[in-house]
C-alpha cells in the first residue's frame, strides 16, 4: 500500500491542472487518456496528495501552539512562533491551498468516474470509496486548521463549523458506501472521521457512537498513517525537527524541565505535579543532547523524537483517539467516572500510575493532558486548546509578545484563493483570524 500511494500522489499535479496543460504531448505527463486508463492511480493520487500535505501542516499547527517552537531563522515560521499568521497569496501557513487542490483532484476524479460510467465502463465502487472518505477527511483538516474555508468549487468562504458539518455529511455517506462495498479499511477511516466530526460539532452521543463503533469493528492496534518515504515522499516533521536534521523547529520551552535526557522522553506532568512522582512517558519522545542548538545557533535544541527518520509515517488517527473522545464524551455530558476510567485505561497502557479527579476541572486538566500525549505531533494541540479556550493559559510567560498582544489561534483562509477565487475579497482586513489575548 504505501507504493501505491507514496508513488501516485503527484498524479494530482495532473488532476488539478487545466485540460490543456492535460493534453501538452509530453511523454512524462499524465494525459487525459492515460488517467482513464488507470483509475487506481487517480484514486490513490487523491489519497496520497491528502497524506503528503499534512506532513508540513502539522508542523505550522504545532509552532502556532504550545507543542513546538522555532529554533530557526525563517521570518513566517517566527510570525508563527509568536502568534502572528501572515496572510499572503502564498498562504504563508502551508497547507490550505495544498488541501484544497487534493480535494479538488478528488472531485475531479469523481467527475472522471461518472463520465466513464456514462460512457458505458464499469468502475470499481471501492474507488469511488477512497476518493469520498478521502475528501471527507481533506474537509475536516480544514475545519480544524482553519477559521474559513471554501465549501465548493470558487464558493463563498463559510467557517469551520461549516467544514465540520460538511465533513461529517461526507464521510456519513462513504461511510454507507463503504460498507455496501465491503471496503473494511475505508469504513473504518470513514468512521472514526465521523467520530471526530462530530465531537468538534458538539454532538457528544454521536461522537461517542461512531468512537465506539470503530473500537468494536476495529482489529488490535489499528491504525491510519499517512505514508511517507525518504525520497519520495519526506516526512517534514523529521526533516525540520528531528534531530541530526534541520534543527529548525522544537520542543516549546515549557516543556524543557519535564524531559528525561537520560531515555529521551518527557516525564508525564500529572505524575511530576500531582503525584510527586517522575514517570517517562514513551508516548511523548523528546530527544535533547546538551550543547546542540538550534538553527538559530541560541535556542537549546529539543528534538521532538517520534519521527526521527524522513520516511517515518504519521498517524491521522486510531483506535486511542477513539478511546479519547469517548473520555471527552463522558466529560461533556458530567459522567466524570467515566471518563476518568478511560484516561487513567491509556495511562495504565503506557505504565503511567492512576490519578484521581472528581471535579469537571479537574478532569478536565486530565483530558487536556493525555491529548497532548497520546496525540503528540499528530496535528490536534492548536485545535485542541484554540477550541478549549485555553489558549492563553497553555501558553507560558513570554510566549505572548506582551500581557496585551492578541494571539492567533487559527490560520485564515489560503491567500491563493483570494487571488483566484472571484468570490473571495483578496483583503486581510476582512479575512478571519481568530485571536487570544493573555491577562
């Protein structure tokens, strides 16, 4: 599978391009023809375009937020680091416009498919399944990372709970699809997708559903990785934050007096703070050598050390995550034995002693923290303190420009579809960004 994907993703260069530039007789161009003459290619294309963009995206989200910060000399990645989104044609925080172009390869190939069909081909339903629960996915990273996104081809800008409900109608229906197909793997996908849409869409009963569906249906230890490989496909978290590469992004200072240098791992705050007790949490490895420095050649360098090779793959969920929106579920809806049973389930896994919370706050400060564990450098800390409301409380002193400076919490939408989409003004002033201030 990750030949497949790995090697189809710049099919999409293809897909997203004009029908002209389709057509230019250059014999290492896919042609119109030639993708219909391999639909495989344009499916996984689809799905490996989506695989590949996240890579860099997570990397921006994570310096926005209090996981990561820039050990480098890059001016955007700077803005960043100090809550600052640059809104520029480029789409300075990398990732919208790359989406956006992966889904529109998607409806693209879905055009394909039903022209083919009409004209009288027989298309396999399972590639009509990846296409759908891929773009289901593509719409849901958008709600997460951004404050606005466009919903259809030069549509209107609406905002992520708009994404959010569209990606949960979405991924509903491939989810139907793919199991009239007996396309396991994609309903899985599909599924624990739906369970995160509707967790950000406030529909707890249901995200609770779907999580629990996934952990019944799922096999032991399942998981969905976007597939890198060295030379192909570089994993850009380890290519700019992994150490022994470009020490251009790591560990945010907070978390400096918590790692063990001595196993590379960071000591799990709620044992340190509550229980008076060090305990390595190998879900969250951090590797520091004394001496290394950053690119800056100032900052002390913490590598994050869960992808420490350029073909490493990344999760974008599993069957822990699940496990983690039935705990939010349960806290939602103040059946705190509960979600506290699950919390202190994932710590147990990891060799984590139990805590105790009988408080919503408490509690609380237990989901925060084995999201921040379980879910490290997967992409979902700035969502997850940007939609908590405890943007500035995570940040620590210093991380603010001053008391007073506001501080973005998620990015607006990509500048390239200001300039191209008639329907959006190309005009930061009237483009969202939301923002935090510390007092």
């Amino acid at each position: 599978m990750l030949g497949r994907i790995v090697a189809t993703a710049a099919v999409v260069g293809s897909l997203a391009a004009c029908d002209s530039l389709l057509e230019v007789e250059d014999p290492s161009r896919f042609t119109d023809t030639d993708l219909d003459l391999a639909l495989d290619a344009v499916a996984n294309g689809v799905e490996g375009s989506y695989q590949v963009s996240v890579d860099y995206l997570f990397n921006n989200s994570a310096i926005l937020s209090d996981e990561m910060e820039h050990t480098g000399t890059w001016a955007g990645w700077d803005d960043q680091d100090h809550g600052r989104i640059r809104y520029d044609q480029d789409g300075r925080f990398d990732g919208g416009g790359t989406l956006m172009r992966s889904r529109f390869a998607g409806w693209d190939a879905l055009a394909r498919f039903d022209r083919l069909e009409g004209e009288g081909e027989t298309i396999d339903p399972a590639l009509r399944v990846q296409v759908n629960v891929a773009i289901g996915w593509i719409d849901l990273t958008l709600g997460q990372n951004f404050c606005e996104s466009v919903a259809v081809f030069e549509g209107p800008a609406v905002s992520d709970m708009v994404m959010y409900q569209q990606a949960r109608d979405e991924l509903a229906a491939a989810l139907a699809e793919a199991n009239a197909a007996g396309e396991d793997d994609y309903a899985l996908w599909a599924q624990a997708g739906l369970a995160r849409a509707e967790l950000y869409l406030g529909n707890f009963a249901a995200a609770d559903a779907a999580a629990t569906a996934v952990l019944a249906n799922a096999p032991a230890g399942w998981e969905k990785l976007a597939l890198y490989e060295a030379g192909t496909a570089t994993n850009w978290i380890a290519n700019i934050s992994a150490f022994g590469f470009n020490h251009a992004s790591g560990i945010r200072r907070k978390w400096w007096p918590y790692v063990d240098d001595s196993v590379w791992m960071m000591n799990d705050p709620l044992s340190r703070d509550w229980l008076a007790v060090d305990e390595p949490d190998s879900r969250v490895m951090i590797r520091h050598e004394d001496g290394v420095l950053g690119v800056d050649g100032v900052t002390e360098f913490y590598s994050q050390w869960k992808y420490t090779e350029e073909g490493a793959d990344i999760p974008l969920t599993h069957l822990d995550e699940m496990r983690l929106i039935q705990a939010e579920a349960a806290w939602a809806t103040n059946d705190l034995p509960g979600a506290m049973t699950i919390l202190n389930g994932l710590r147990a896994a990891v060799g984590l002693s139990p805590v105790a919370a009988a408080t919503s706050a408490d509690v609380f400060t237990v989901l925060l923290n084995e999201r921040f564990a379980e879910l490290f450098m997967e992409g979902h800390r700035m969502n997850d303190i940007h939609r908590f409301g405890v943007v500035p409380a995570m940040m620590t002193a210093g991380d603010f420009h001053d008391t007073d400076s506001p501080r973005a919490t998620k990015a607006p939408l990509s500048g390239s579809e200001g300039l191209n989409n008639p329907l959006i003004e190309d005009d930061a002033a009237v483009r969202c960004t939301p923002l935090a201030t510390a007092g």
